[in-house]
C-alpha cells in the first residue's frame, strides 16, 4: 500500500555535457529569475536546471516531503543543497557514507557554502567546533551518520537550531530485503517526527518498485511528492566481447581508447586484481589495487590517490565503489561477469557521471558462464533462493549474447522501455552477425548425452572433433557415435556454440564443481528437430565503427596543448590546497574555456562551472593561461574574428542552414560557409548541424573524396563536384571535406 497521496512523475533524464550549453552566453541577459535558479547560476557556476532537478527543488523550499529516484549522475545532490540555502536554518543531510563527507564538505567550501560534518572521525575539539559555527549560523549544510542522529546529546543540539530540512541519501538502505540495509536507518523515523515541520527528501539511485514502497513508509514522508528519473545513461557506451586474452584486450581497449584516464577495472579474486594492478603499472599506466584483503589505511590511500590523482586506475573487487563520487571515471572495464545486472549496472553507473562520454567495457568467456551458473546452482542454498539466483544471471548472460540493442535489454529490464536502438552500444555501432547453428546445437547436445552428462567442455569438443587423446582412449569415447561429427567447425567455434547453450539455458552445469555439463529441459524441442537456433558469430569484422567514445569528442587535436596546459595549472592549484583537481573546475568547464575563449573575468563568470566564488579564487589564474596561450599560438585569429564565428555557430546550432544564416547577417553564403568549414574542424560543429544532407549520401561523398584523396590527382573539390552533377554546391563540399580531415584526424 502506499502511503500518502503519491503523485507520479517520470522524467527521462538526458544528460547533455555541460559543453554544449550555449545558452551560457546569454545568461547575463535573462529576465529575473527565481531564487533557486540565481542560487544554481550564483553559487554553483551551472546556467540551467536538469529537468527534474527545478520541480524537485522548488517542492522542497514549499516545505514539502520528496522522494526522489534518480541515476547515478543525475545531479541529486543539488536537490537538496539548494533548498538547503534557500531555506533559512540548517539542512541536516544524513548519509551512511562517513568516508564521503569530507569531500562533500571540501567541495561545498570551494564554492563558498558553509558545510559541516559530524561523525565519529572527528576529535573531541573538533566537534566543538563544529557545534560552534553551527551555533553561530555558519553552517548550512550539516552532513551525520544515520546513528548520530539517534543520539540524545544531538536531538538535543537541533533542536537549539533553526532546521532547512532534512535530507535522508542513499534512501535505499532503510530497506531490510536489499543488500545494502543499515538498521540504524529504521530508527530515523521517530526522530524526523520530533520536527514535524521540517520537509524531507529522500534520495536514492538504486530503488525498485517494492523498494520505493519501503522507503515512503519508513522514512513516513508526509503526501510526499515521487519524482521518478528514467535509468537511462545515454553517455555511456556499453560494449560486450568474448575474452580471449583478457590483458592484451584490455590493454588494447585502454591504449587505443583512454591513455590517460582514470577509471575502474572490476575482477572476481583478490589475487587477479593484485595480478592485474601490477601488470598495468608495468605497462605504464597508474593502476591501484583495492580489496577487502587489504589493510584499511591502504585502501584508504588508494582511494584517495584515485580521486585526487587524474588518470588513476583502480583495479578492484566490487568491494569498491560505494559512494564513490568522482565524477570524471572515464570507463569501467569488467574483466570478470557480474552476477546480475543490478550489479552491472551500478558498477558501469560509475563512469561519466558528468554527462561525458563514457565506456562500460566487458569482456567474458565460457569459463565464466560456467563458474556463475556453478555458483547459482550451489546445492547448500535454499531452493528459492537458488532460483533467484539462476534468474538473476540468466538475465546476465542475456545482456552478453544478445545481438540487439544492449541498452533496451539494460532498460527493460528495470522496466523502462527505450522505443528505438541507442545506437550508443557495441551491438548498434557494429551489428553482430548470426549464423543457422540448429545443427551444431544438435551435434553438441547430443554428444553431452552419449557420453554421460558428466564431462566439461574440453573434453566434449575433443570427441566432436575426433580427437584421439589419452582421456578419450580411457573412457573408450572414440566408439561414440558424435565421435568426429563435428569437423566443419573448430575447437574455438565449438566452445562458442557450448558456451551460448550454456548461457541460454539449453545446458545445465554440475553442482561439484567439475564443469561437467548435463542436459536441461529446454533443450528437447531442439533436439527433436521442432525448434531451430539461431547462434552469435564471435568473429565480429574488425571494430570500424565511425567514431567511437573516446575520452574527448570535443576536443580538436589543436587544442591539445591548451588543454594541457589548463590541466597542469588545475593540478598546480589543487595540489596546493590538496584537494582532487575536479573540485578546482570539471573537464567540462575546462573544455568550455577552450571553446569560448573567454578575454575578461566576466566573460570567464558565463561559462558553466564558474560560480562567483571560484572566478574569485582561480578566475585569474586561468584568464592568464588562457592569454599566453593566444599569445603564443594564435596571431592569425584577432578577437573580432572569433566573435563573428561565434555568431554564426550560434544560429547554426539554432537550426538556420548557410543561406538563412548569411542573409540574416548580411554576409555571402560563401562566408557562412568558410565559417562552417572552420567550426568543423575545431570540432565544435557537428557536420549534420552545418548541412541538411543525410547520412547515407554522405557516405557516399566522403568515400569518394578519399579515393580522391588516394588518387594522383589528390583531393580536389572540383571533379567531385562534377562527380555528382552539381547535386551539393562547394560550400557543402567544403563541409563534408572538414569532416572527413577531423575524423581522420582523431584516428
Ligand atoms: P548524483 O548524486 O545524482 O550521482 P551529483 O549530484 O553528484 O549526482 O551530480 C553529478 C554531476 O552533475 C556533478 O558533477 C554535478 O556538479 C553535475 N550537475 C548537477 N546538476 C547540474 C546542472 N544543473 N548543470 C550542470 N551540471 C550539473
Ligand atoms: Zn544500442
């Protein structure tokens, strides 16, 4: 039953990155605004509200109770650090995360908002301290353990105070069947009554249906208003492949894709993590290990180096990662299966919680299939229990051999229907090919039952391929009638199509431990020829996908240096103060510097993530490396050049084409056009906004234009032109052509 009057609102959450807002320009020019969004723009440096974000914080400065359920980089925290300044008093912000708050206190602080936190962490003078600057209206933000609250000696120190409201995080924990619970947050209630007046929020990425029932009764929010976000993370590519060499494929993955980032790569044992940390390290990356083996105070060091270091690895056991708040984890690569997909998704979750591009990477084998379904199967639990679990990991292994869209499996399977293809996933960039394997399945099923249901997979694909081993001649298995049956495929063919029986059900794994594979029920229709099956090709054709996620889509080669430069001077700053570098400016407001190029300190105060504080403390600092930069780069672009540039990108991106653009300006088509072709190049246009020309004749144009290119004659507009009989004029041309330069550029 659900308590109170539940009023149900569904967003979809699209985060875009910061970089593409350029409404930011205009901001100084907005008509009054409500105090929520001049608190956001003011204080946090952001131009706009996500969509729920305005609704959910408006509701909780009425003084309403909320719950909200929203994806791991959604923006929660802001729900409730706004209301919490504009609400008079002291929000009280109750989070299980005691190893968290300092950070989150740190980062409040460089924005220039009084935040606290009381746990069992700090000294006794400390805490008198704290309860000082609470005392003398310091504090806006409190941040306790669930059990502080309970406490007498603490009811006692708020009720002294004047409370903003009071904001319960990773709400999830008040439930007793998830595997996060925490008791303490069964006593919250009792407490939370004592002020009645005082609004709740309720906040939790991971909830669901009977979840979010839990959490409205016992945290007893009052008609308590549900804002429900999609679980969509379009800023994440997920990408599944079989793993045959699991460190060279990583490496490759992390050479080719993310040389310099930091992310997290997730192994079952302790031993592979300290086996793969090290292997990193001596491929020259920064790789830290983290397990539950490991002594407190080194993981804690290891922690902190990830978040305040750039372009830290942890290789981890799903000990870690909790909490973890750092915003620009540019990957999670999964060198083991996850149980379930509640577990691969909160995992994956924790890349590009900034809205960048972002990759969760994976790759499993048959040995891994194997070893889940034995662990699922596992004869000492309960049978319903058991049940659930061969559930959970059926719909794992789903999500790996699946040939559709891996996002819609992802999604439906928290019951969120994704209409169309992503077309941000491994099987939508490079649809996977299907062959008729009715007959191999026949062939292998078969063999499982002629020689006993009892032996692994090795052994089984030595009989279909005839082999005379020591094993086969022991057990006479050369007198079995699937004795060399199988020739038409190889050893690895045959453990693919074992491998997608097993994941599909179609095969059972012993209890013992041995691997040995028995028949289940499913498989009978197949075997008497009433149903067919239909097999992923591995073999995929070599990964051509036209342009993958990298770490910085929007940075043009160019840049770089720049970049560079902007992030030594940010970890210069950091490390001054000690902090993580993504507290002095996100990657995004960095790249919205290069793009902008903004001269003066108000120009620099519009761009997203620049609050008023930070303009004060660093604003200089990177105005200063900014100018040298032009300076000694960039004599051929004046300032007035770049704002009439500006300009045009502006329309551009409002849907105008050349034409409309150059008459609204008073400027030749041509003009438009050179303008287009430079704004390409930078990387800051994409070529579909520029010309309204689709995707297949562009193909076409730029496939042309590259056996040109190949040509003696060399990429000359001209016969291209003439190729296609006038169809696209030289403006367009000269479009396509930048954007073929940029993507081979990236290459
Ligand atoms: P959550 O707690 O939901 O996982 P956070 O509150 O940590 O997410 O926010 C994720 C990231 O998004 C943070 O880096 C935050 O600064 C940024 N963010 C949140 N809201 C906005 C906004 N309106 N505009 C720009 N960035 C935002
Ligand atoms: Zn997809």
């Amino acid at each position: 039953v659900d308590p109170g009057q539940p009023i149900l609102l569904f967003y979809s959450l699209k985060l875009s990155p910061v970089g593409g807002d350029i409404f930011t320009r205009f901001r100084a020019i907005m008509p009054a605004m409500s105090q929520a969004l001049e608190i956001l723009q003011q204080r946090f440096g952001y131009s706009q509200f996500r969509p729920p974000q305005q609704a959910i914080i408006d509701s909780v400065i009425e003084g309403r109770d909320c719950m909200v359920i929203m994806p791991t980089g959604g923006g929660k925290s802001l729900c409730y650090q706004i209301p919490a300044l504009a609400r008079p008093g002291v929000a009280v912000i109750i989070s299980p995360l005691i190893a968290l708050m300092q950070n989150q206190v740190d980062a409040l602080e460089q924005q220039g908002i009084g935040a606290a936190f009381l746990n069992s962490s700090l000294s006794h003078s400390e805490q008198y301290q704290v309860e000082q600057n609470l005392a003398e209206g310091r504090v806006d933000l409190l941040y306790v353990a669930p059990e502080r609250l309970t406490s007498p000696s603490f009811i006692g120190l708020l009720q002294s105070l004047p409370l903003a409201l009071f904001a319960i995080d990773e709400a999830h924990c008040v439930s007793q069947w998830g595997h996060d619970f925490r008791a303490d947050y069964l006593q919250l209630a009792p407490v939370l009554s004592r002020f009645a007046e005082v609004p709740r929020i309720a906040l939790t990425a991971t909830a669901d249906a009977d979840t979010r029932r839990e959490i409205l009764a016992r945290l007893e929010l009052r008609q308590p208003e549900q804002f429900i976000c999609g679980f969509d993370r379009p800023n994440i590519q997920y990408r599944i492949s079989q793993k045959s060499d699991p460190k060279k494929q990583l490496l490759k993955f992390l050479a080719n894709e993310h040389p310099e980032d930091a992310g997290i790569v997730y192994c079952l044992s302790r031993r592979k993590v300290e086996d793969m940390a090290l292997w990193l390290e001596q491929q020259g990356f920064t790789a830290l290990p983290y397990h539950a083996g490991l002594s407190q105070s080194l993981r804690q060091q290891n922690q902190d180096r990830f978040l305040r270091e750039e372009g830290v690895i942890i290789v981890a056991t799903i000990a870690f990662g909790m909490g973890i708040d750092k915003p620009d984890v540019r990957f999670v690569a999964h060198l083991d299966l996850p149980k379930s997909l509640e577990a691969y998704y909160q995992e994956t979750g924790r890349a590009g919680r900034d809205g960048h591009a972002a990759t969760a990477w994976m790759i499993y084998g048959l040995q891994d299939v194997i070893k889940l379904r034995q662990m699922a199967a596992d004869s000492s639990a309960s049978e319903q229990f058991k049940r659930q679990e061969q559930h959970r990991l059926g719909a794992m292994l789903g999500l790996c051999e699946v040939i559709s869209c891996r996002r819609q499996v992802l999604l439906g399977y928290f019951g969120e229907d994704l209409a169309e293809p992503c077309g941000n996933c491994d099987n939508c960039l490079n649809p996977p090919q299907t062959w008729d394997g009715t007959e191999a399945a026949r062939k292998a099923l078969s063999c499982v039952f002629r020689s006993g249901q009892r032996f692994g997979v090795s052994h089984l694909v030595d009989i279909l391929l005839g082999k005379s081993t020591d094993k086969i001649i022991q057990f006479n298995h050369q007198q079995l009638s699937t004795f060399g049956i199988g020739t038409e495929l190889n050893g690895a063919q045959w453990r693919s199509v074992f491998r997608q029986l097993v994941a599909q059900g179609y095969l059972n794994v012993d209890t013992e431990g041995y691997g040995g594979l028995q028949l289940a029920q499913k498989c009978r229709p197949l075997l008497q020829g009433q149903q067919s099956l239909a097999l992923r090709k591995d073999d995929k054709p070599p990964a051509k996908t036209k342009r993958e996620a990298g770490a910085k889509p929007e940075l043009a080669s160019k840049d770089e240096p720049l970049w560079q430069a902007l992030r030594e001077l940010r970890r210069n700053l950091a490390l001054e103060q000690d902090l993580p570098p993504y507290m002095i400016f996100h990657d995004a407001t960095l790249m919205e510097m290069i793009r902008w190029q903004p001269a003066t300190l108000a120009e620099l105060s519009r761009i997203s993530g620049v609050g008023e504080r930070k303009l004060e403390l660093y604003g200089q600092a990177f105005l200063d490396c900014l100018c040298q930069h032009y300076q000694n780069q960039d004599p051929a672009q004046p300032e007035q050049d770049r704002e009439t540039l500006l300009q045009t990108l502006q329309l551009a991106r409002s849907g105008q084409d050349a034409e409309a653009i150059a008459s609204s300006r008073g400027l030749k088509a041509d003009t438009v056009y050179s303008h287009f072709e430079r704004l390409i190049g930078e990387g800051q246009l994409a070529l579909a906004e520029a010309v309204a020309i689709n995707e297949a004749e562009i193909s076409q144009l730029q496939a042309t234009m590259l056996e040109a290119e190949a040509s003696a004659e060399g990429l000359r507009l001209k016969p291209i032109f003439e190729a296609f009989e006038g169809l696209y004029n030289y403006g367009q041309l000269r479009c396509v052509r930048a954007d073929l330069q940029l993507e081979k550029g990236e290459e």
